[in-house]
C-alpha cells in the first residue's frame, strides 16, 4: 500500500512538471511573437514617418506663403480702412464744430433774451411789489401805534390772565414781533425768502415722493389751503378723561408746519438749532437712534400710560434707560433726517392710542 501510494506521488509531481514546461513555453513563446509585433511595428512606423514628413513640411511651406500673402493683402485692408475712416472722422468733426458753433450762438443768444426778461421781471416785481409794501408798512405801523396806545389796557388784561398765560402771549408776541422786525428791515428780501421756501418745500417733496423710498417718513403732501387735518368723520383726538396734561417739549411753543392727522399723527413745533427740548411726562428713555432718511435722529420716552417720540434733533443728553422727569432737558432741536428746516415732530400716545399734541399739552 505504500509503495501504491509513494508511485501516485510521483506520477503527480511529474503530471505537475508537465504542465510547468507548457507553461514556460507558451510564455517564451508569447513573448517571441510581442517582440516580432514590436519590430514589425516600430519599422512600418519608420517607413510612415520617412513618407509623410516630406509631405507635412511641403504643405506647412504652402500654408506659410498662404499666411503671408493673406498678411500682406489684410494690413493693406486695414490701411485702406484707415484712411477711409479717418475723411469720415475729419468730416464728422468738421460738422460737429459748426454745430456746436452754432448751438453756442444760440445759447449765448438765449441767455442775453433771459437775462432781459429777468431784468424785466426784477424791475417789475420791485415797481408792483413796492407799492404793497409801502401800503403794509404803513397798516402795520398804524397797528402797531394802535397797540401802544392800548397798552395800558392790555397790562390789566394780562395780570387778570396769570403767569401761564401771560407766557404763551409774551411768546406769541416776541414771535410775531421778530418776524415783524425781519419784514420791515428789509420787506423785498422778507418776500423773497418766503416765496423761495415755499419753492423748496414743493422740490423736496416732488423729489421725496418720485423716488418712492421715504413715503413711509413722509407726511401728506401739502395742500397750502385753508383748514387743517381731522380724523375720518371729523372732530379730534383729544386725551381721555383723567389723563391728565403733558408739559411743553419747547419754549416757547407755537406750530411752524403741519398739524395732526390723518398720515400725521403729530405737530410740527418751531425751534431753532440747538435749542433745548424737554421731557412732557415721567418715564424712561426707551430709544435713542437716528434715521438719515425719515426723523433724522430721534428718541422715544415711554412712561406709565403716555409715550412720545421726538424728532429731527441734533442729539440727545441722556441716554437709552435713563429715567426722566417732566420738564427735563432731553435734547437738542436741528434739522435732520427728511426735513425743510429746524422743528420738533412730536408724537404722543395715550395707552396705545394716538393723541392730538395740541390738545394733550397744558
């Protein structure tokens, strides 16, 4: 049994060496026939190359005296194209000087026929307006001799009607007596300014409202008419009862723009830059900021049941938090943000509510 079993071992190492000599000659012979592919291959490609490289440079010399003589038929192209657009530049030039010779003529012919209808205008604003002047000076005069001469009247009148009062009045009068004074010292300038504010006024909202950025900023678009602003079914917003009055934001008080409103729930106070803004109620300082196109720089107070907000200042003296007490200085009047010139916007609300400003300050 050994012996079967030593001779099947043998027969199998040999089967094995059989199939390793296949092996190693289909290798050497696969690998004779690679290198005879090889040969073959690199010689036809050397007979390739020695057929076509004659033939290549033969047609790259073609295509290069091609390219040259294409070279040499554009740049006279262009030449040609040079000159022909340099006639048309020199005439376009010729033409626009005489043009523009003859639209300064027409200009400087339109400019002289202005200033004459200017001069014209001036000299007949000034003969026309003159006369209403000197006939307004003389009435104002007149009422004003009228008021010295009631004078003594008037000191009885304004001791019966008591310290409040009797500052509202004086402020009134020392108002309207600086306008007065500012009319009669130079009346033509007086009527000039007025006329050119009002022209400003009207640019500024044209401008305002044709870009469409600052509508929500803006109060309506002014009238220049009689009566003023009411809510829907008419009346007023005026405080409820008990709560109470608010104090003077400025001082003195009077209104230089618009009133309160529908779309202008507020009142326009005159001041002037830098004067002195007070709180009108307790409370904290809830916002101090600045909108360059709306209020300009602006804060809110906010207290139990009153809030206000004022605007178009030059800055605040207190700070975010800050308690206040009524009558404090809290600001500084100016013009800023989407404003025509130096006011107080002030708004005040009641619980929540809209209040009309001239009907809640004491």
């Amino acid at each position: 049994m050994w012996g079967l079993l030593q001779w099947l071992f043998d027969r199998y190492w040999d089967v094995i060496d059989w199939f390793g000599n296949r092996y190693r000659a289909a290798v050497n012979l696969l690998n004779n026939f690679w290198t005879w592919i090889e040969g073959k291959a690199v010689h036809y490609y050397n007979l390739a190359k020695a057929w076509a490289l004659p033939k290549i440079n033969a047609v790259a010399s073609s295509a290069w005296a091609w390219v040259e003589a294409a070279k040499s038929n554009a740049w006279g192209w262009v030449e040609n194209a040079k000159s022909w657009a340099w006639g048309i530049v020199e005439n376009a030039k010729g033409y626009a000087w005489n043009l523009v010779e003859a639209a300064k003529g027409y200009a400087y012919g339109l400019v002289n026929w202005l200033n004459g209808v200017a001069s014209n205008a001036r000299d007949w604003l000034r003969s026309h307006l003159e006369g209403l002047i000197n006939a307004a000076k003389t009435t104002v005069m007149n009422w004003a001799r009228a008021a010295v001469d009631m004078v003594p009247s008037l000191r009885d009148l304004l001791t019966a009607l008591g310290g409040t009062t009797l500052g509202r009045i004086v402020s009134l009068v020392t108002t309207g007596w600086s306008t007065l004074d500012v009319f009669l010292s130079d009346p033509l300038g007086f009527v000039i300014a007025y006329v050119k504010s009002v022209f400003v006024t009207l640019l500024c909202y044209s401008v305002a409202y044709g870009l469409g950025t600052v509508e929500a900023d803006l109060p309506p678009w002014p009238t220049f008419g009689s009566g003023g602003n009411a809510p829907p079914g008419g009346g007023t917003w005026p405080p409820p009862p008990g709560a109470g009055k608010l104090g003077q934001p400025v001082v003195p008080l009077y209104i230089s723009g618009y009133t309160f409103g529908p779309g202008h729930h507020a009142v326009d106070f005159g001041l002037v830059n830098g004067q002195q803004v007070f709180a009108t109620h307790d409370g904290v300082i809830e916002t101090v900021a600045s909108n360059p196109t709306g209020y300009g720089n602006y804060m809110t107070v906010r207290g139990a049941h009153w809030w206000t907000l004022y605007a178009h200042l030059q800055g605040a003296v207190v700070s975010t938090g800050q308690s206040v007490a009524t009558g404090q200085e809290i600001a500084r009047g100016d013009d800023t943000g989407m404003s025509t010139g130096p006011h107080l916007h002030f708004v005040c609300k009641f619980n929540g509510e809209f209040v009309d400003p001239v009907l809640a300050i004491g």
